[in-house]
C-alpha cells in the first residue's frame, strides 16, 4: 500500500508507516533543514521542498494513505475569521489532497489545543470538512456558514467522497513511547469501504511501571540501580503506590510498564566520553529554576519540544536523581522519539531538536499504521472474495 506524506517534517510519522508496511510516494515539506533530513533517510527524488500549494497532486498515481501533521493556527476572536481562507491555515490543503486522491484512509496528528472549548467549532468545522471533503465553500462564503451548511449536509445534495473519522486525544507513554506526550490524532477511512476503525489498545501503563518499581522492585534490578542512587519515594508516589496495591492485591496491572527515560538511553555512552557516535556530541550550560527543571530519568520524559535551550519546562533536559541536569544530545533524543538509531537529523544541535520536537514518535506512527494497513488489507481480501465469479473462456 501506498501513502503520501504531507508536511513531512523529519519523517518521524513517515518512518512508522514504513515501519508499518507503507511504501512512500512522495513527501512535501516546506523546511529546508526538514527537507535535508529526508533526503537522508528516504529516497531522494520523492521530496518535494516548497509550499503545498505547488505540489502537483495529479503528478502521483493511486495513494492508498494519506498522512501528515497539518499547521492549524485558530483565528484570534479579533482577526477576520476566514479560516481555510486564511494563509496560515493548512488544513484546507491536506482535505484538497483527500478530495483529489480519494485515498483509502487519511491519518493527521496535531497539538492537542486542538481540542479546547475555545476551538470547538472550528475543530468541528476540521473535522466535517474530513467527512465531506468533496463539500466545497461558495465564493465569499466564511468557514461559520460553511460550518453551518455541513451541519445540515443531510437535507443538501451531496454526491461526494465520504469518509468515516474518528479521532482520540493519545498519551504516546501508554503505547511504549519513552515520553508522556498528549497528541490529537485523527483518523478517516473512506465510508465506500465499510471499514471498522477502533484505535489500537493501549499496551503501557503508569500503574504498571509504579508496580515494578514500588511494588516488586523489578525496575531497579533491571538496571542494576542501587537504592541509595534512586529518587527518593515522595508523599505522592507513596498515596500512589497505596493505591496501586488496593486496586491489584496480588495481581500485578496486566499492561507493559510505561519506558523511562534511563530505559531509551540504555546503551548509550556518556556524552563526554570518547564514543564515536557523530549526533551525541555534550551541550554545556543547562541550568534549572522553578518550572524548568527537566525530564526525571526514571520517568518518561517531558514532551520533547521543537527547540532547543530555554524550552518552557526544560523538557529536553535530562535530571538525575541527585539533582543534576544536562542537555539531551540528538542520539538522545531520537530515542525519546523512537526513531531508529540509524535515522539521520541534519542541522546543528538546535535546529536537530526542533526537528526532533516537531515529529510524530516513529513507533506511534507504526503502531497506528500496522493497525490501519491490518484493516485496509482484511478489507481487500474481503471485496475480492465477494467479486463475482467468472469462467475462463
């Protein structure tokens, strides 16, 4: 099956769907520095570097998936409010690219300030736009009334593409990202297929992790910590582990534990020692002060941020049990997003991290895209069976 890949980034959400059985017919991306690092790590001739607005859809031949990070930028309540009228606002470009493609399924990620009460309606505007994307506004017609019309698509003529969307706030933690990161994702399969979408069960747990830290002490043998080297059990880990112990008696939460930070770096050296590894270079001067006081290593990590010193929170910073914190390297930080090793980030160190901060986890990508191509590929064997058979003359 096939997928293309709109406002790209580095790749991380293009990797998982490769991870996940894709193969890419192209990707768009209007940041040079993004763009360098998928000429890296996928096959060249099928970036696109420029706007979306001169990327000739009907260049590609059928797309099977259609998958991107949107920028959505809600209008202000004193700006003009003509939202997919408006520049900055890129949805309309992604639903130009379902309606001229017609793929079998779309999967887009985005903040999740998507879903504040302020947003409502525009996020109900995105998402019936999704549904109807053949719907198209009037000339001089504001996204309200355009709003207003899909409301009531029911009692218009429409003969359009329809798709089925769902969409879920997800915390990438609790499917084994080493990082609690909150995500809008929304996922549409063309209604024609008859497709039955259910996000894939969560497979990792914060009860679980406090269980074999707190509980059996699994945790820390694993990685060889000693007691006197671990945090120190605070008066709300303890009412936590209470808890935990009333809920599971004797049963141990069934998921996988939710991976720390010191679980992604097992194996990576010390960044100031000699190591070789050309992204895992030591960034000097990482300070904390109150509300920026890093990622706890025996935790997942904060959200990594699109940017490097200064991130509100520290969250690429890393912090160790007796207080010290340093800079995440790049190696460091693909690992907090799950991209390969082996997955090359171009630019210097802060440039790397805004890329970095910016991407899907490669392994949520290919968890959403295994659970996708699972039900496109059951789907086609099923419509195949049903073709009426005919006899060789």
């Amino acid at each position: 099956m096939k997928s293309l890949e709109i406002f790209s980034g580095a790749g991380g959400l293009a990797k998982g769907l490769e991870l996940a059985g894709f193969q890419h017919s192209a990707f768009v991306e209007f940041n040079k520095h993004a763009c360098a690092s998928l000429y890296e790590n996928f096959e060249a001739g099928k970036v696109f570097f420029g706007d979306i607005k001169d990327f000739d859809l009907n260049a590609l031949g059928e797309v099977d998936v259609v998958a991107g990070g949107p920028p959505c930028q809600p209008f202000s309540l004193g700006g003009k409010h003509r939202a997919d009228q408006d520049s900055r606002d890129m949805f309309p470009y992604a639903i130009r690219a379902i309606e001229q493609l017609t793929p079998k399924a779309f999967v887009f990620e985005n903040v999740k300030g998507l879903l504040r009460a302020s947003f409502a309606d525009y996020f109900e505007y995105i998402i019936l736009r999704l549904t109807y994307p053949g719907f198209i506004a009037k000339q001089d017609v504001d996204w309200k009334e355009h709003l207003s019309d899909l409301r009531n698509i029911g009692q218009l003529p429409y003969a359009g593409t329809k798709y089925d969307v769902s969409f879920k706030l997800i915390n990438a933690a609790n499917y084994g990202v080493p990082q609690t990161r909150e995500r809008v994702v929304i996922v549409g399969t063309r209604a024609d297929l008859g497709l039955s979408w259910l996000f894939p069960a969560e497979t990792h747990s914060e009860d679980r992790l406090l269980w074999e830290m707190y509980v059996t002490g699994e945790y820390w043998k694993r990685h060889n910590v000693a007691e006197s080297e671990r945090a120190p059990l605070t008066e709300l880990l303890q009412e936590k582990v209470v808890r935990l112990k009333d809920k599971y008696g004797m049963f141990e939460p069934e998921c996988a534990p939710w991976r720390t930070v010191r679980d992604a770096l097992q194996g990576i050296p010390d960044p100031e020692t000699q190591h070789g590894i050309d992204d895992h270079v030591f960034h000097d001067g990482a300070r904390t002060y109150p509300g920026h006081t890093g990622s706890d290593i025996d935790w997942p990590a904060k959200t990594i941020k699109a940017g490097g010193h200064g991130v509100p929170g520290g969250e690429n910073m890393i912090r160790y049990p007796d207080g010290s914190v340093r800079y995440f390297t790049v190696c460091e930080a693909k690992r907090i997003q799950t991209f390969p090793d082996s997955f090359v980030i171009k630019g210097a160190w802060g440039e790397a991290m805004r890329q970095i901060g910016n991407a899907v986890p490669v392994l949520l990508g290919e968890t959403i895209g295994r659970e996708l191509a699972s039900r496109l590929g059951a789907r086609s064997d099923f419509i195949k069976a049903r073709q009426p058979y005919q006899a060789k003359l």
